[in-house]
C-alpha cells in the first residue's frame, strides 16, 4: 500500500490531487461521472459576495495545447452556495476548500468571515489573481504589498488552512510567495492562468470579449513547472502545483519539482474523470518504482551534472 | 449522462463535404431526447484539446449518428475516423425540444446543418395526434440533407433546389397562404436564420423552440464558457449546453 496522503497547513488529504476552481463547478455537476471521494480535495467555483453574472460571450477559445477563458467569475454568491451547495459537500468524503474572490478587502474578509461560521469547510484558496475582471482580481494579485496584506488580513479572522493563489503574470513571483508566507499564509497555489489573446482575421477582432483572457491547458505546463520550482526553493510553506496537468506523469513532474499537492483543471473540461485517473496514476508510479509514500518524492529533483539524455524524442 | 466508449460503426458521405458517423452506444442511445447533444473526444493525441459537440442526428437500435461539415481541425479528424475505431464520448447532454404536448402540427424548420436534430424530432412524434411539415434550406442542392425527414418544402439560396432563397421566407410565405391547426415551430440552424425565425414566430404568434449551436469547452455546465444572454429572469445569461441547447425563442436573446 503506497502512503497517498499529503499535508497542506492543517489539511490531511487522503491524496494530493486536488480539483482547481472553475474547473470543477460547486462539486455537484459531476457525481454521475466521477467519485469525488476519491479526490484529496476539491477546490469550488470562486465564491464572490453577491452573484457575478460573468463576462459577456464568447468566454473561450480554444488555443494550441490549450484554451483561453474569460468567464469573469460567474458564480452564485456565498449566501446561495452556503444554502444550496455547502449541504451536499458536507456529505461528501473529501477536503472542501472553498476559493473566494473579491474586489476590495472588506468583500474578502466577509465572503470569509461568512464561510467561516459554517460546517463543512475546510480550508480557503484566495483568488488575488484572476486576470478578467476589471477591479480587484490580477490588480490585486501584481502587487505584492496588496497581496500581503490581503492576507494578513484573512489571517487574523480565520484558523482554518489559507492558501493564496499566485499570478504568474509578475517579474518574480518568489517574492510574492515569500510575502504571503511572512503574513501568514499557510500555502500557495501556483499557478493562476496567463493572459493571453486571440484574434479572428477575418473580421479583424478579438476572439474574447473582453480581448485579453487566461490561458490554461498543456500550453502552460513548462512555465507552471518553473514557476513551482522556483517558489518551492523559496518558501517553507506547501506548493500547490497547477498548470496543464493532463495526467499522473505530468503531476509527478511537478512534486519532483517541490509541489506537495497539485490541482487538475483543464482537463476536467475533457475528461470529467482526468483526476481520479491522475490520483490513481501516481499511486502505479510509486509501485512500480517502490515508492512508499508520495510525500517523501516532493521536491526530490536530481539538479545533478549528470542530466538525463534525451535519445530521441517520444 | 454517461461516459461511454464507443465504436464507430459506419462512416457516410451524405453531400458536399458532409459525413454521418454511425457509433454504438446503448447506453446514450436509449435515454436520448430530440434536440439533446454529445461531446465527443475526437481524439486522444489532445490534438485538438477539447471536445466537440454534436447534436445527435438519428438512433437507430444501439447506434447513434451525428452530422457534421469538415471545416476545422476536430471534423477534420473526426472524418477521417474509420469503422471500429473507439470515440470518448458525453452525453445525453442538455435540454431536448418538448414534442409532447400544446400544439397539433409540428412545423419543423433547419438551415443548414441545422438539419441534424430533425430526424430525432420526426421520430419522437405521436402520430396519432400530430401532423408534421418540415422546412428545410441550404446554400444549394448539394447541401441539403433530406434523409429521414417528412414532407419536406425546400429553399436554397442560389435556387438549385425548391424556393430560391432563405428558409424563413419560404416558411412565412407558406403559412401566410395555409393555416395548419395550433402549430409549433422547431428550429435549429445558424443564429441569423434562428433569429428570423424566432421574429417570425413572435409576429404570427406561434411557440418556437429553437436549438442553439455553440462553442464549449466542457458541455456538463462546469466552464462556463458558452452563456446566452436571457430575456428576463434572475440571472443575465443561461449556459448553452446545460439550461439549453433548446430555448424557448423568446426568452434568450439570438445574435
């Protein structure tokens, strides 16, 4: 028996395979397809105080190796998921954490504050970091006095595990690890998507609405790699590794990089069922290679002399 | 819905440039309703990354059929698919058209590719009480899919076929000379054409339930990546692929 489970702040999860927001709904689409007791834990829709209707079609497009979205955070409002959502997620066998998104600190303290009185929730994931919507969101996310004092903020009003989302579309995002870190965070998730763009020739415009969007998928997988990496060597605090994970090969790549848990997103628009195959598949890695707990592979990469020779390309 | 991998058992050119592909699903073949949609994973090399989604054309037994115009990277791949190759597929995804009740004929009308949920709603119907017409338009002959359609009134735009010109016309001027008794319209085609339809409905006060086409990432409800913005109601947008793809055509705005 393979030793699955992984610690984030005071989380145990049964092991380190995670649904990241947006991805995944409130946790109650997909029960007909996939067994989300059988997640570590999922990660919900960002919750904002009141309804966001969202950002004007089209909100996708798909894009080499990947997709940009500009869905502006449409979600039913903290009151109606305490009410609606949070019933079914208490029944279930998995860690909730709940994502939430703001655009001034006030709104992230009481969507906090609200959620925290409640049962069943187990940990928080803050969005500082979202790249489309016009106030709050990225704004908050590049500045890193910002994003520290969001959290220090959040910190003081709550026990339970806080995880800040990190940006990639920053110089070092290392600073903003280490700052988060210093005011109290307890992880950092890494990465949010990259603005990007897409334009239709033909008529000369902007494939998004809103122009510029996120983008996700396996086009971003070497950069969320890096990223990773680089925070793991610079924080004490869990790595959250998000970026591109298809399969349990490409989320190994990133606990090798120093992520104690990663988040599947993406790719449960394919495959509602890609993180249970994920989950599974690290479990048949660690046999196959004797390894008897998945922790004790997070951040073993062999930065050695000696590289690994590519003999031919798979 | 379900996830079922299923194999291809047929692959037909029906016109230029449109194929039927035959799968065996019993599963999705035996729960689906007319106008209800599947994704489908038209390949495993993530080359194109999402899926596409098709609405179903036709069931026959444990097979179901799909129709579509190669004209980007996922049709492409998907016509060149051959029989007992195994799709990934989604489905039965979204709201169907309602067939049962509150008129007596069904006015049936698609441009285009929108052919494709047609045949479904042929098949649902009680003929005991119902009496049904179809319209159907196209670029031109060569493009129009008759197949498995009833009394049929063609329209195609460079007049190859039937009435020279757009379906809708041809429909309002057929019902401006006929009264058929406490009709309905179903529709399905290009958003212009649903859009003139949906007018035309409005205008001669007639229900219409229209299929909308739409790009989707995950077609269970989870991106939220194909809103159509409502008429009234609570919430801005409805999501296509979930509280659609068919919609009362007055309460979301057509684009």
């Amino acid at each position: 028996m393979v030793d699955t489970q992984t610690v984030i702040g005071d989380l145990i999860l049964k092991n380190p395979v995670l649904v990241a927001s947006g991805t995944f709904g409130y946790g109650d689409d997909c029960k007909d397809v996939v067994n989300i007791n059988q997640l570590g834990g999922i990660v919900t829709k960002s919750l904002s105080l009141k309804p966001r209707d969202g950002n004007p079609p089209p909100r996708i497009v798909e894009t080499a190796s990947g997709m940009l979205n500009s869905i502006g955070l449409a979600n039913i409002g903290v009151r109606k998921f305490i009410v609606e959502k949070l019933p079914y997620l208490r029944t279930t066998q998995t860690k909730i954490i709940a994502n939430i998104a703001a655009s001034t600190i006030e709104e992230y303290c009481i969507v906090l504050s609200m959620l925290d009185e409640e049962e069943g929730i187990d940990g928080y994931e803050i969005n500082v970091s979202c790249p489309n919507v016009k106030e709050g969101g990225l704004s908050f996310g590049t500045s890193c006095e910002m994003t520290a004092e969001i959290t220090r903020r959040l910190r003081t009003l709550t026990k339970k595990t806080l995880i800040i989302k990190l940006t990639p579309n920053v110089t070092h995002i290392s600073e903003f690890a280490r700052a988060v870190a210093d005011a109290g965070a307890d992880a950092v998730s890494v990465i949010n998507t990259l603005v990007g763009m897409a334009v239709d020739i033909r008529i000369r415009k902007p494939k998004l609405s809103t122009v510029t969007g996120g983008l996700s998928g396996p086009a971003i997988k070497p950069i969320a790699l890096a990223k990773v990496y680089e925070v793991a060597q610079s924080v004490n605090i869990p790595v959250i590794g998000i970026g591109g994970i298809m399969t349990a090969e490409d989320a190994i790549e990133f606990l090798l990089v120093g992520a104690s848990a990663v988040q599947i997103g993406t790719a449960n628009f394919i495959d509602p069922a890609a993180s249970v195959n994920v989950a599974d598949g690290i479990v048949r890695y660690c046999e196959q290679n004797k390894i008897e707990s998945v922790r004790s592979i997070v951040g073993t990469l062999q930065a050695s002399k000696e590289l690994s020779v590519v003999r031919s390309w798979q | 819905m379900l996830q079922s991998f299923c194999p291809i058992t047929s692959r037909q050119t029906v016109g230029a440039n449109i194929y039927v592909l035959s799968f065996r699903s019993p599963q999705i073949a035996s729960t689906l309703q007319p106008g209800q949609f599947v994704n489908i994973k038209v390949s495993e090399s993530g080359i194109p990354l999402l899926r596409r989604p098709f609405s179903v054309y036709h069931t026959d037994g444990d097979d179901i059929k799909i129709i579509f115009n190669v004209i980007g990277v996922g049709t492409k791949v998907l016509a060149s698919k051959n029989v007992g190759d195994v799709l990934d597929v989604l489905g039965p995804l979204g709201r169907s058209y309602n067939v049962s009740d509150g008129y007596e004929t069904a006015v049936l009308v698609a441009g285009g590719l929108g052919v494709a949920p047609l045949p479904m709603i042929t098949k649902s119907l009680d003929r005991r009480s119902k009496v049904l017409v179809t319209f159907l338009g196209a670029r031109s002959r060569d493009h129009l899919v008759t197949t498995f359609l009833e009394n049929v009134h063609t329209a195609t735009d460079d007049g190859s076929e039937g009435f020279r010109g757009t379906v809708v016309e041809l429909l309002r001027s057929i019902l401006s000379a006929n009264s058929f008794p406490q009709p309905k319209i179903f529709g399905c085609g290009p958003n212009v054409m649903l859009s003139n339809l949906s007018r035309l409905a409005e205008e001669l006060s007639i229900p219409c339930e229209v299929s909308i086409e739409c790009a989707m990432a995950c077609g269970i409800g989870i991106c939220q990546g194909c809103p159509i913005e409502k008429v009234n109601g609570e919430q801005k947008y409805a999501l296509v692929c979930k509280e659609g793809p068919v919609f009362n055509s007055r309460s979301v705005l057509i684009v």
